[in-house]
C-alpha cells in the first residue's frame, strides 16, 4: 500500500507513489487531460489525469468531479517548477482515485460574491484559498503569542469570561443575567491579571474578550481574541521594550513559517521585514501637532482619501488620525502619554503632568491602527478609589481590586493586544472579520 501523506510533504515524496485524501477545488482540462486543484487541510496542489495513464474507467470518474467533493487519489510525486499550489512546484501523476462522496452544487462560484453572501456562507467561504491562508497566519501568530511569552518567563494564569463590572468603557458591555443578578461578558481580563502578578510576578491571560460598541468599522469585532500581558515592578519604558520584542517576534516568526501563505494572499511584505526593535515613540502632543498640521495643508487619508479632520488636545484618535501617524513611519510607532480624561480609569497619572497619563498605543503601519494598547496601572489606593469615583463605578464591585493596592502594592504594568487586527496588519486584508474563522460583527451572531 503506498504512504499516506499530506499535500505539505509533498517535496520529500518525489517520484514515489504515495496516497493523498481531500477535497477538489476546481477541475479543467479536456480531451484526454485533465488538471485537479486539490487541497486536504495542509496544503494545495495539483494533480494531473491522463486518460492513457489512469484508464478509460478512473478517468471517467474524474470527468464526474464537481467543487468539493471528496476524494481519495494516490499517483507519483513530481516536481515541476510550474506547478500550482502552496507550497508550489510539486504536482501528482494521478494513477487511481477512490470518490468519497460526489457534492452538490457548491454555492460559491468563482465569480464576484457579496460580503453578506459570504458572511452568510463562512462555513463554506473558509475553504476559499484566501481564508485557508488567512487562517494558517493566524494559527501561527498565536503559536508565536504563547511561545515568545513562555519562554519569556511569563505564567499563563486563565481569568472570568463572567465579570460582576466594566473593565473599560461602561458604555460596550453585554449583559447577562447570572442567576438574578446582573453579569457581564469580559471586556478584558487586565484587572484579574493585576491580582495574579501578587503571586506570579509575570503574567498573561489569553481568550475571547467582548464589546457591545455599534461600530461597523474594518476594524471592529463584537468578540474578538486578545492576549494580555501584566508586570510586576514594571514602569512604562520597560514596559514598550517588552512590546517592540515581542511584537517583532511574532512578525518574524510569521514571515518565516508562512512565506507560501503570505505569497497566495499576495502581500507585499518589504515593510514587514523592517519590524525590528526599536520602534519609534512620539508623545500625544507631538501627534496632535502633526495632526493638526497636516490637517491644515488638507491632507487626505485612506482607504477613501478624504480630509484628514484636525483634533482636539484631550480627544481620543479616530482611525483617520491613527493611519496618518502611523503613515508618518517606516515601523510601529508608540504613541504616549494620553490624556488622562480619554483614557481608562485605573492609568496612572504621569506625576510631573497629572493631565496625561503613563500609556502608549502601539500603531501600525499601512492604515491597521492600534495594535496594542498599555499602561502602567494606578498603585496607589486612594488614588484608585478617587479614579473609581470620578469615573462613576459601583465601589463594591471593585473592592477585591483596591486589595490588590492595600497588601504590597507595586509598580505594575501591562498591555493587550488584538489577535485579530495584528493578523489583518500581517496578511495585509482590508476587515478584520476575515481574521477570525466565524466573526461576530454587529447584527451577526450566526453561522
């Protein structure tokens, strides 16, 4: 019996014969050839009917074939630069197929389809080439999340999903009922973290995080993956070495074991490549400066190139501010010292300028906007209760919080960053709802 292999071993199988199970994309040709685009999970290519090779009766069966039936082929490997797929230059000389089930017609067309359509179709749009490799990315960013930190000497320590108060905005949070009492889906699992450094000094939290913002923006997702990190005795400066490594790490390590992926998906990773430490840091002030500037002389930004709106000092960013700062750089580029009004409650205030706090958005280029965002956390008691005041929070649901502050409270900082728009910044696709295999965006919970 020949091997069973999977389409990515294709290169060490050269000129045997060997077994390959999955799923057929497309198939052309005529007469007496006919070509097969195939892919089984690992990867995709190309196998090749030649009706004097596989006999009158196998060959009929392949001219049966239709989008997405399943099947089993076995044939000699062959390399032939020319060959499509990923990886490339490897195809089958088909000598026997086995049809595991002959499919209906597949609702997706090579033709244009509308996103709602699609949307509407994730189960089926995932095995399009593009979501395929979309999704590989993505598998390896996380990978790459888990490996830098782990062997960074941080602790994964899991943190509720179930939370009894906001974490940030009070204004996005879903809320359920717990057994007749008000709960809510976590929008972060930052302040629980904070209680897990007192044990372990060096933490992070990795799972779904969610927010009831009405936005449709490419940008926004309703639930969406983040990963957070938190320090002990950890001020801000280290605390942006931390990131720039780490950030750089998962690039890298991405451009390496995804180069086939990145190819299929056509990006253009020159500006990639430079995602190396260190970044550069402007201050909230130099930004709202050049904003304004630009602003001025009526610069445009993308994707609709319309004006770039000028800023208030003590407002937050919009995505046109974000593109522009970040288009003013070759790398990621951190942006510091908020004002202490447009950020969350628990940042602490810079002690020379209490008006803007010890924070820092890190941007991306090419228009993908905050990748992550951290600060150091307020160590002090009195001052947290005052901020948890100011900010109108019930006290009681923080109580455990202002602990945290009474028993060997320390410098401590941290930061999260979105799973979803640092793949779309990788791949380079325009929405993040590509970026997550089932998307939750607004007025969409199925399929």
């Amino acid at each position: 019996m020949p091997p069973i292999i999977n389409i990515s071993e294709a290169k060490d199988y050269v000129g045997q014969i060997v077994t390959v199970r999955g799923w057929i994309k497309r198939r052309t040709g005529k007469g007496k050839l006919n070509f097969l685009r195939v892919r089984d999970g690992s990867g995709i290519f190309q196998a090749v009917a030649f009706r004097p090779t596989l006999g009158d009766e196998k060959f009929a069966q392949v001219k049966k074939l239709t989008t997405e039936s399943s099947v089993i082929l076995t044939g000699e490997i062959r390399a032939d630069a020319r060959a499509p797929g990923v990886p490339g230059g490897y195809e089958m000389d088909l000598r026997d197929i086995e049809i595991v089930q002959l499919a209906e017609p597949y609702p997706i067309a090579p033709k244009e389809h509308g996103v709602e359509f699609l949307l509407d179709h994730r189960h089926l749009w995932l095995r399009s080439d593009r979501q395929w490799a979309i999704q590989r990315v993505r598998a390896t960013v996380i990978r790459a999340i888990r490996d830098w930190l782990d062997d960074h000497g941080f602790l994964n320590v899991d943190t509720p999903i179930l939370t009894p108060a906001a974490g940030e905005g009070t204004t996005t949070l879903f809320e359920i009922d717990y057994h007749g009492q008000p709960a809510y889906l976590a929008q972060t699992g930052q302040l629980y973290n904070e209680a897990n450094i007192f044990a372990f000094g060096k933490v992070y939290c990795f799972g779904p995080t969610f927010r009831a913002e009405k936005s449709k923006t490419r940008r926004h997702l309703q639930e969406f993956w983040m990963v957070e990190p938190e320090i002990a005795f950890c001020h801000l400066d280290e605390l942006l070495e931390i990131e720039e490594q780490f950030v750089s790490y998962i690039v890298q390590r991405t451009l390496q074991e995804r180069a086939d992926e990145l190819k299929l998906l056509e990006r253009d990773t020159s500006k990639l490549e430079m995602v190396t430490p260190p970044f550069p840091r402007i201050r909230y002030d130099d930004a709202v400066t050049m904003i304004n500037e630009a602003a001025a002389r009526g610069v445009t930004v993308p994707p609709k190139d319309e004006p770039l709106p000028p800023l208030e000092w003590g407002d937050d960013f919009g995505a046109p501010h974000e593109t522009y700062i970040a288009s003013q750089f070759d790398k990621p580029v951190f942006v510091t010292h908020y004002p202490t009004e447009a950020k969350a409650f628990y940042m602490e205030p810079d002690p020379e300028r209490p008006e803007v706090c010890l924070s820092a958005d890190l941007l991306a280029p090419e228009g993908y906007g905050e990748i992550t965002g951290g600060s150091e956390r307020m160590s002090d008691p009195e001052k947290l209760l005052e901020a948890i005041r100011k900010h109108g929070l019930p006290e009681d649901a923080f109580d455990w919080y202002l602990d945290l502050r009474r028993y060997g409270s320390v410098p401590h900082s941290g930061f999260g960053l979105g799973v979803e728009r640092t793949v779309a910044w990788i791949t380079g696709i325009k929405n993040v709802r590509e970026a997550i295999a089932f998307p939750r965006v607004l007025g969409r919970v199925r399929p």
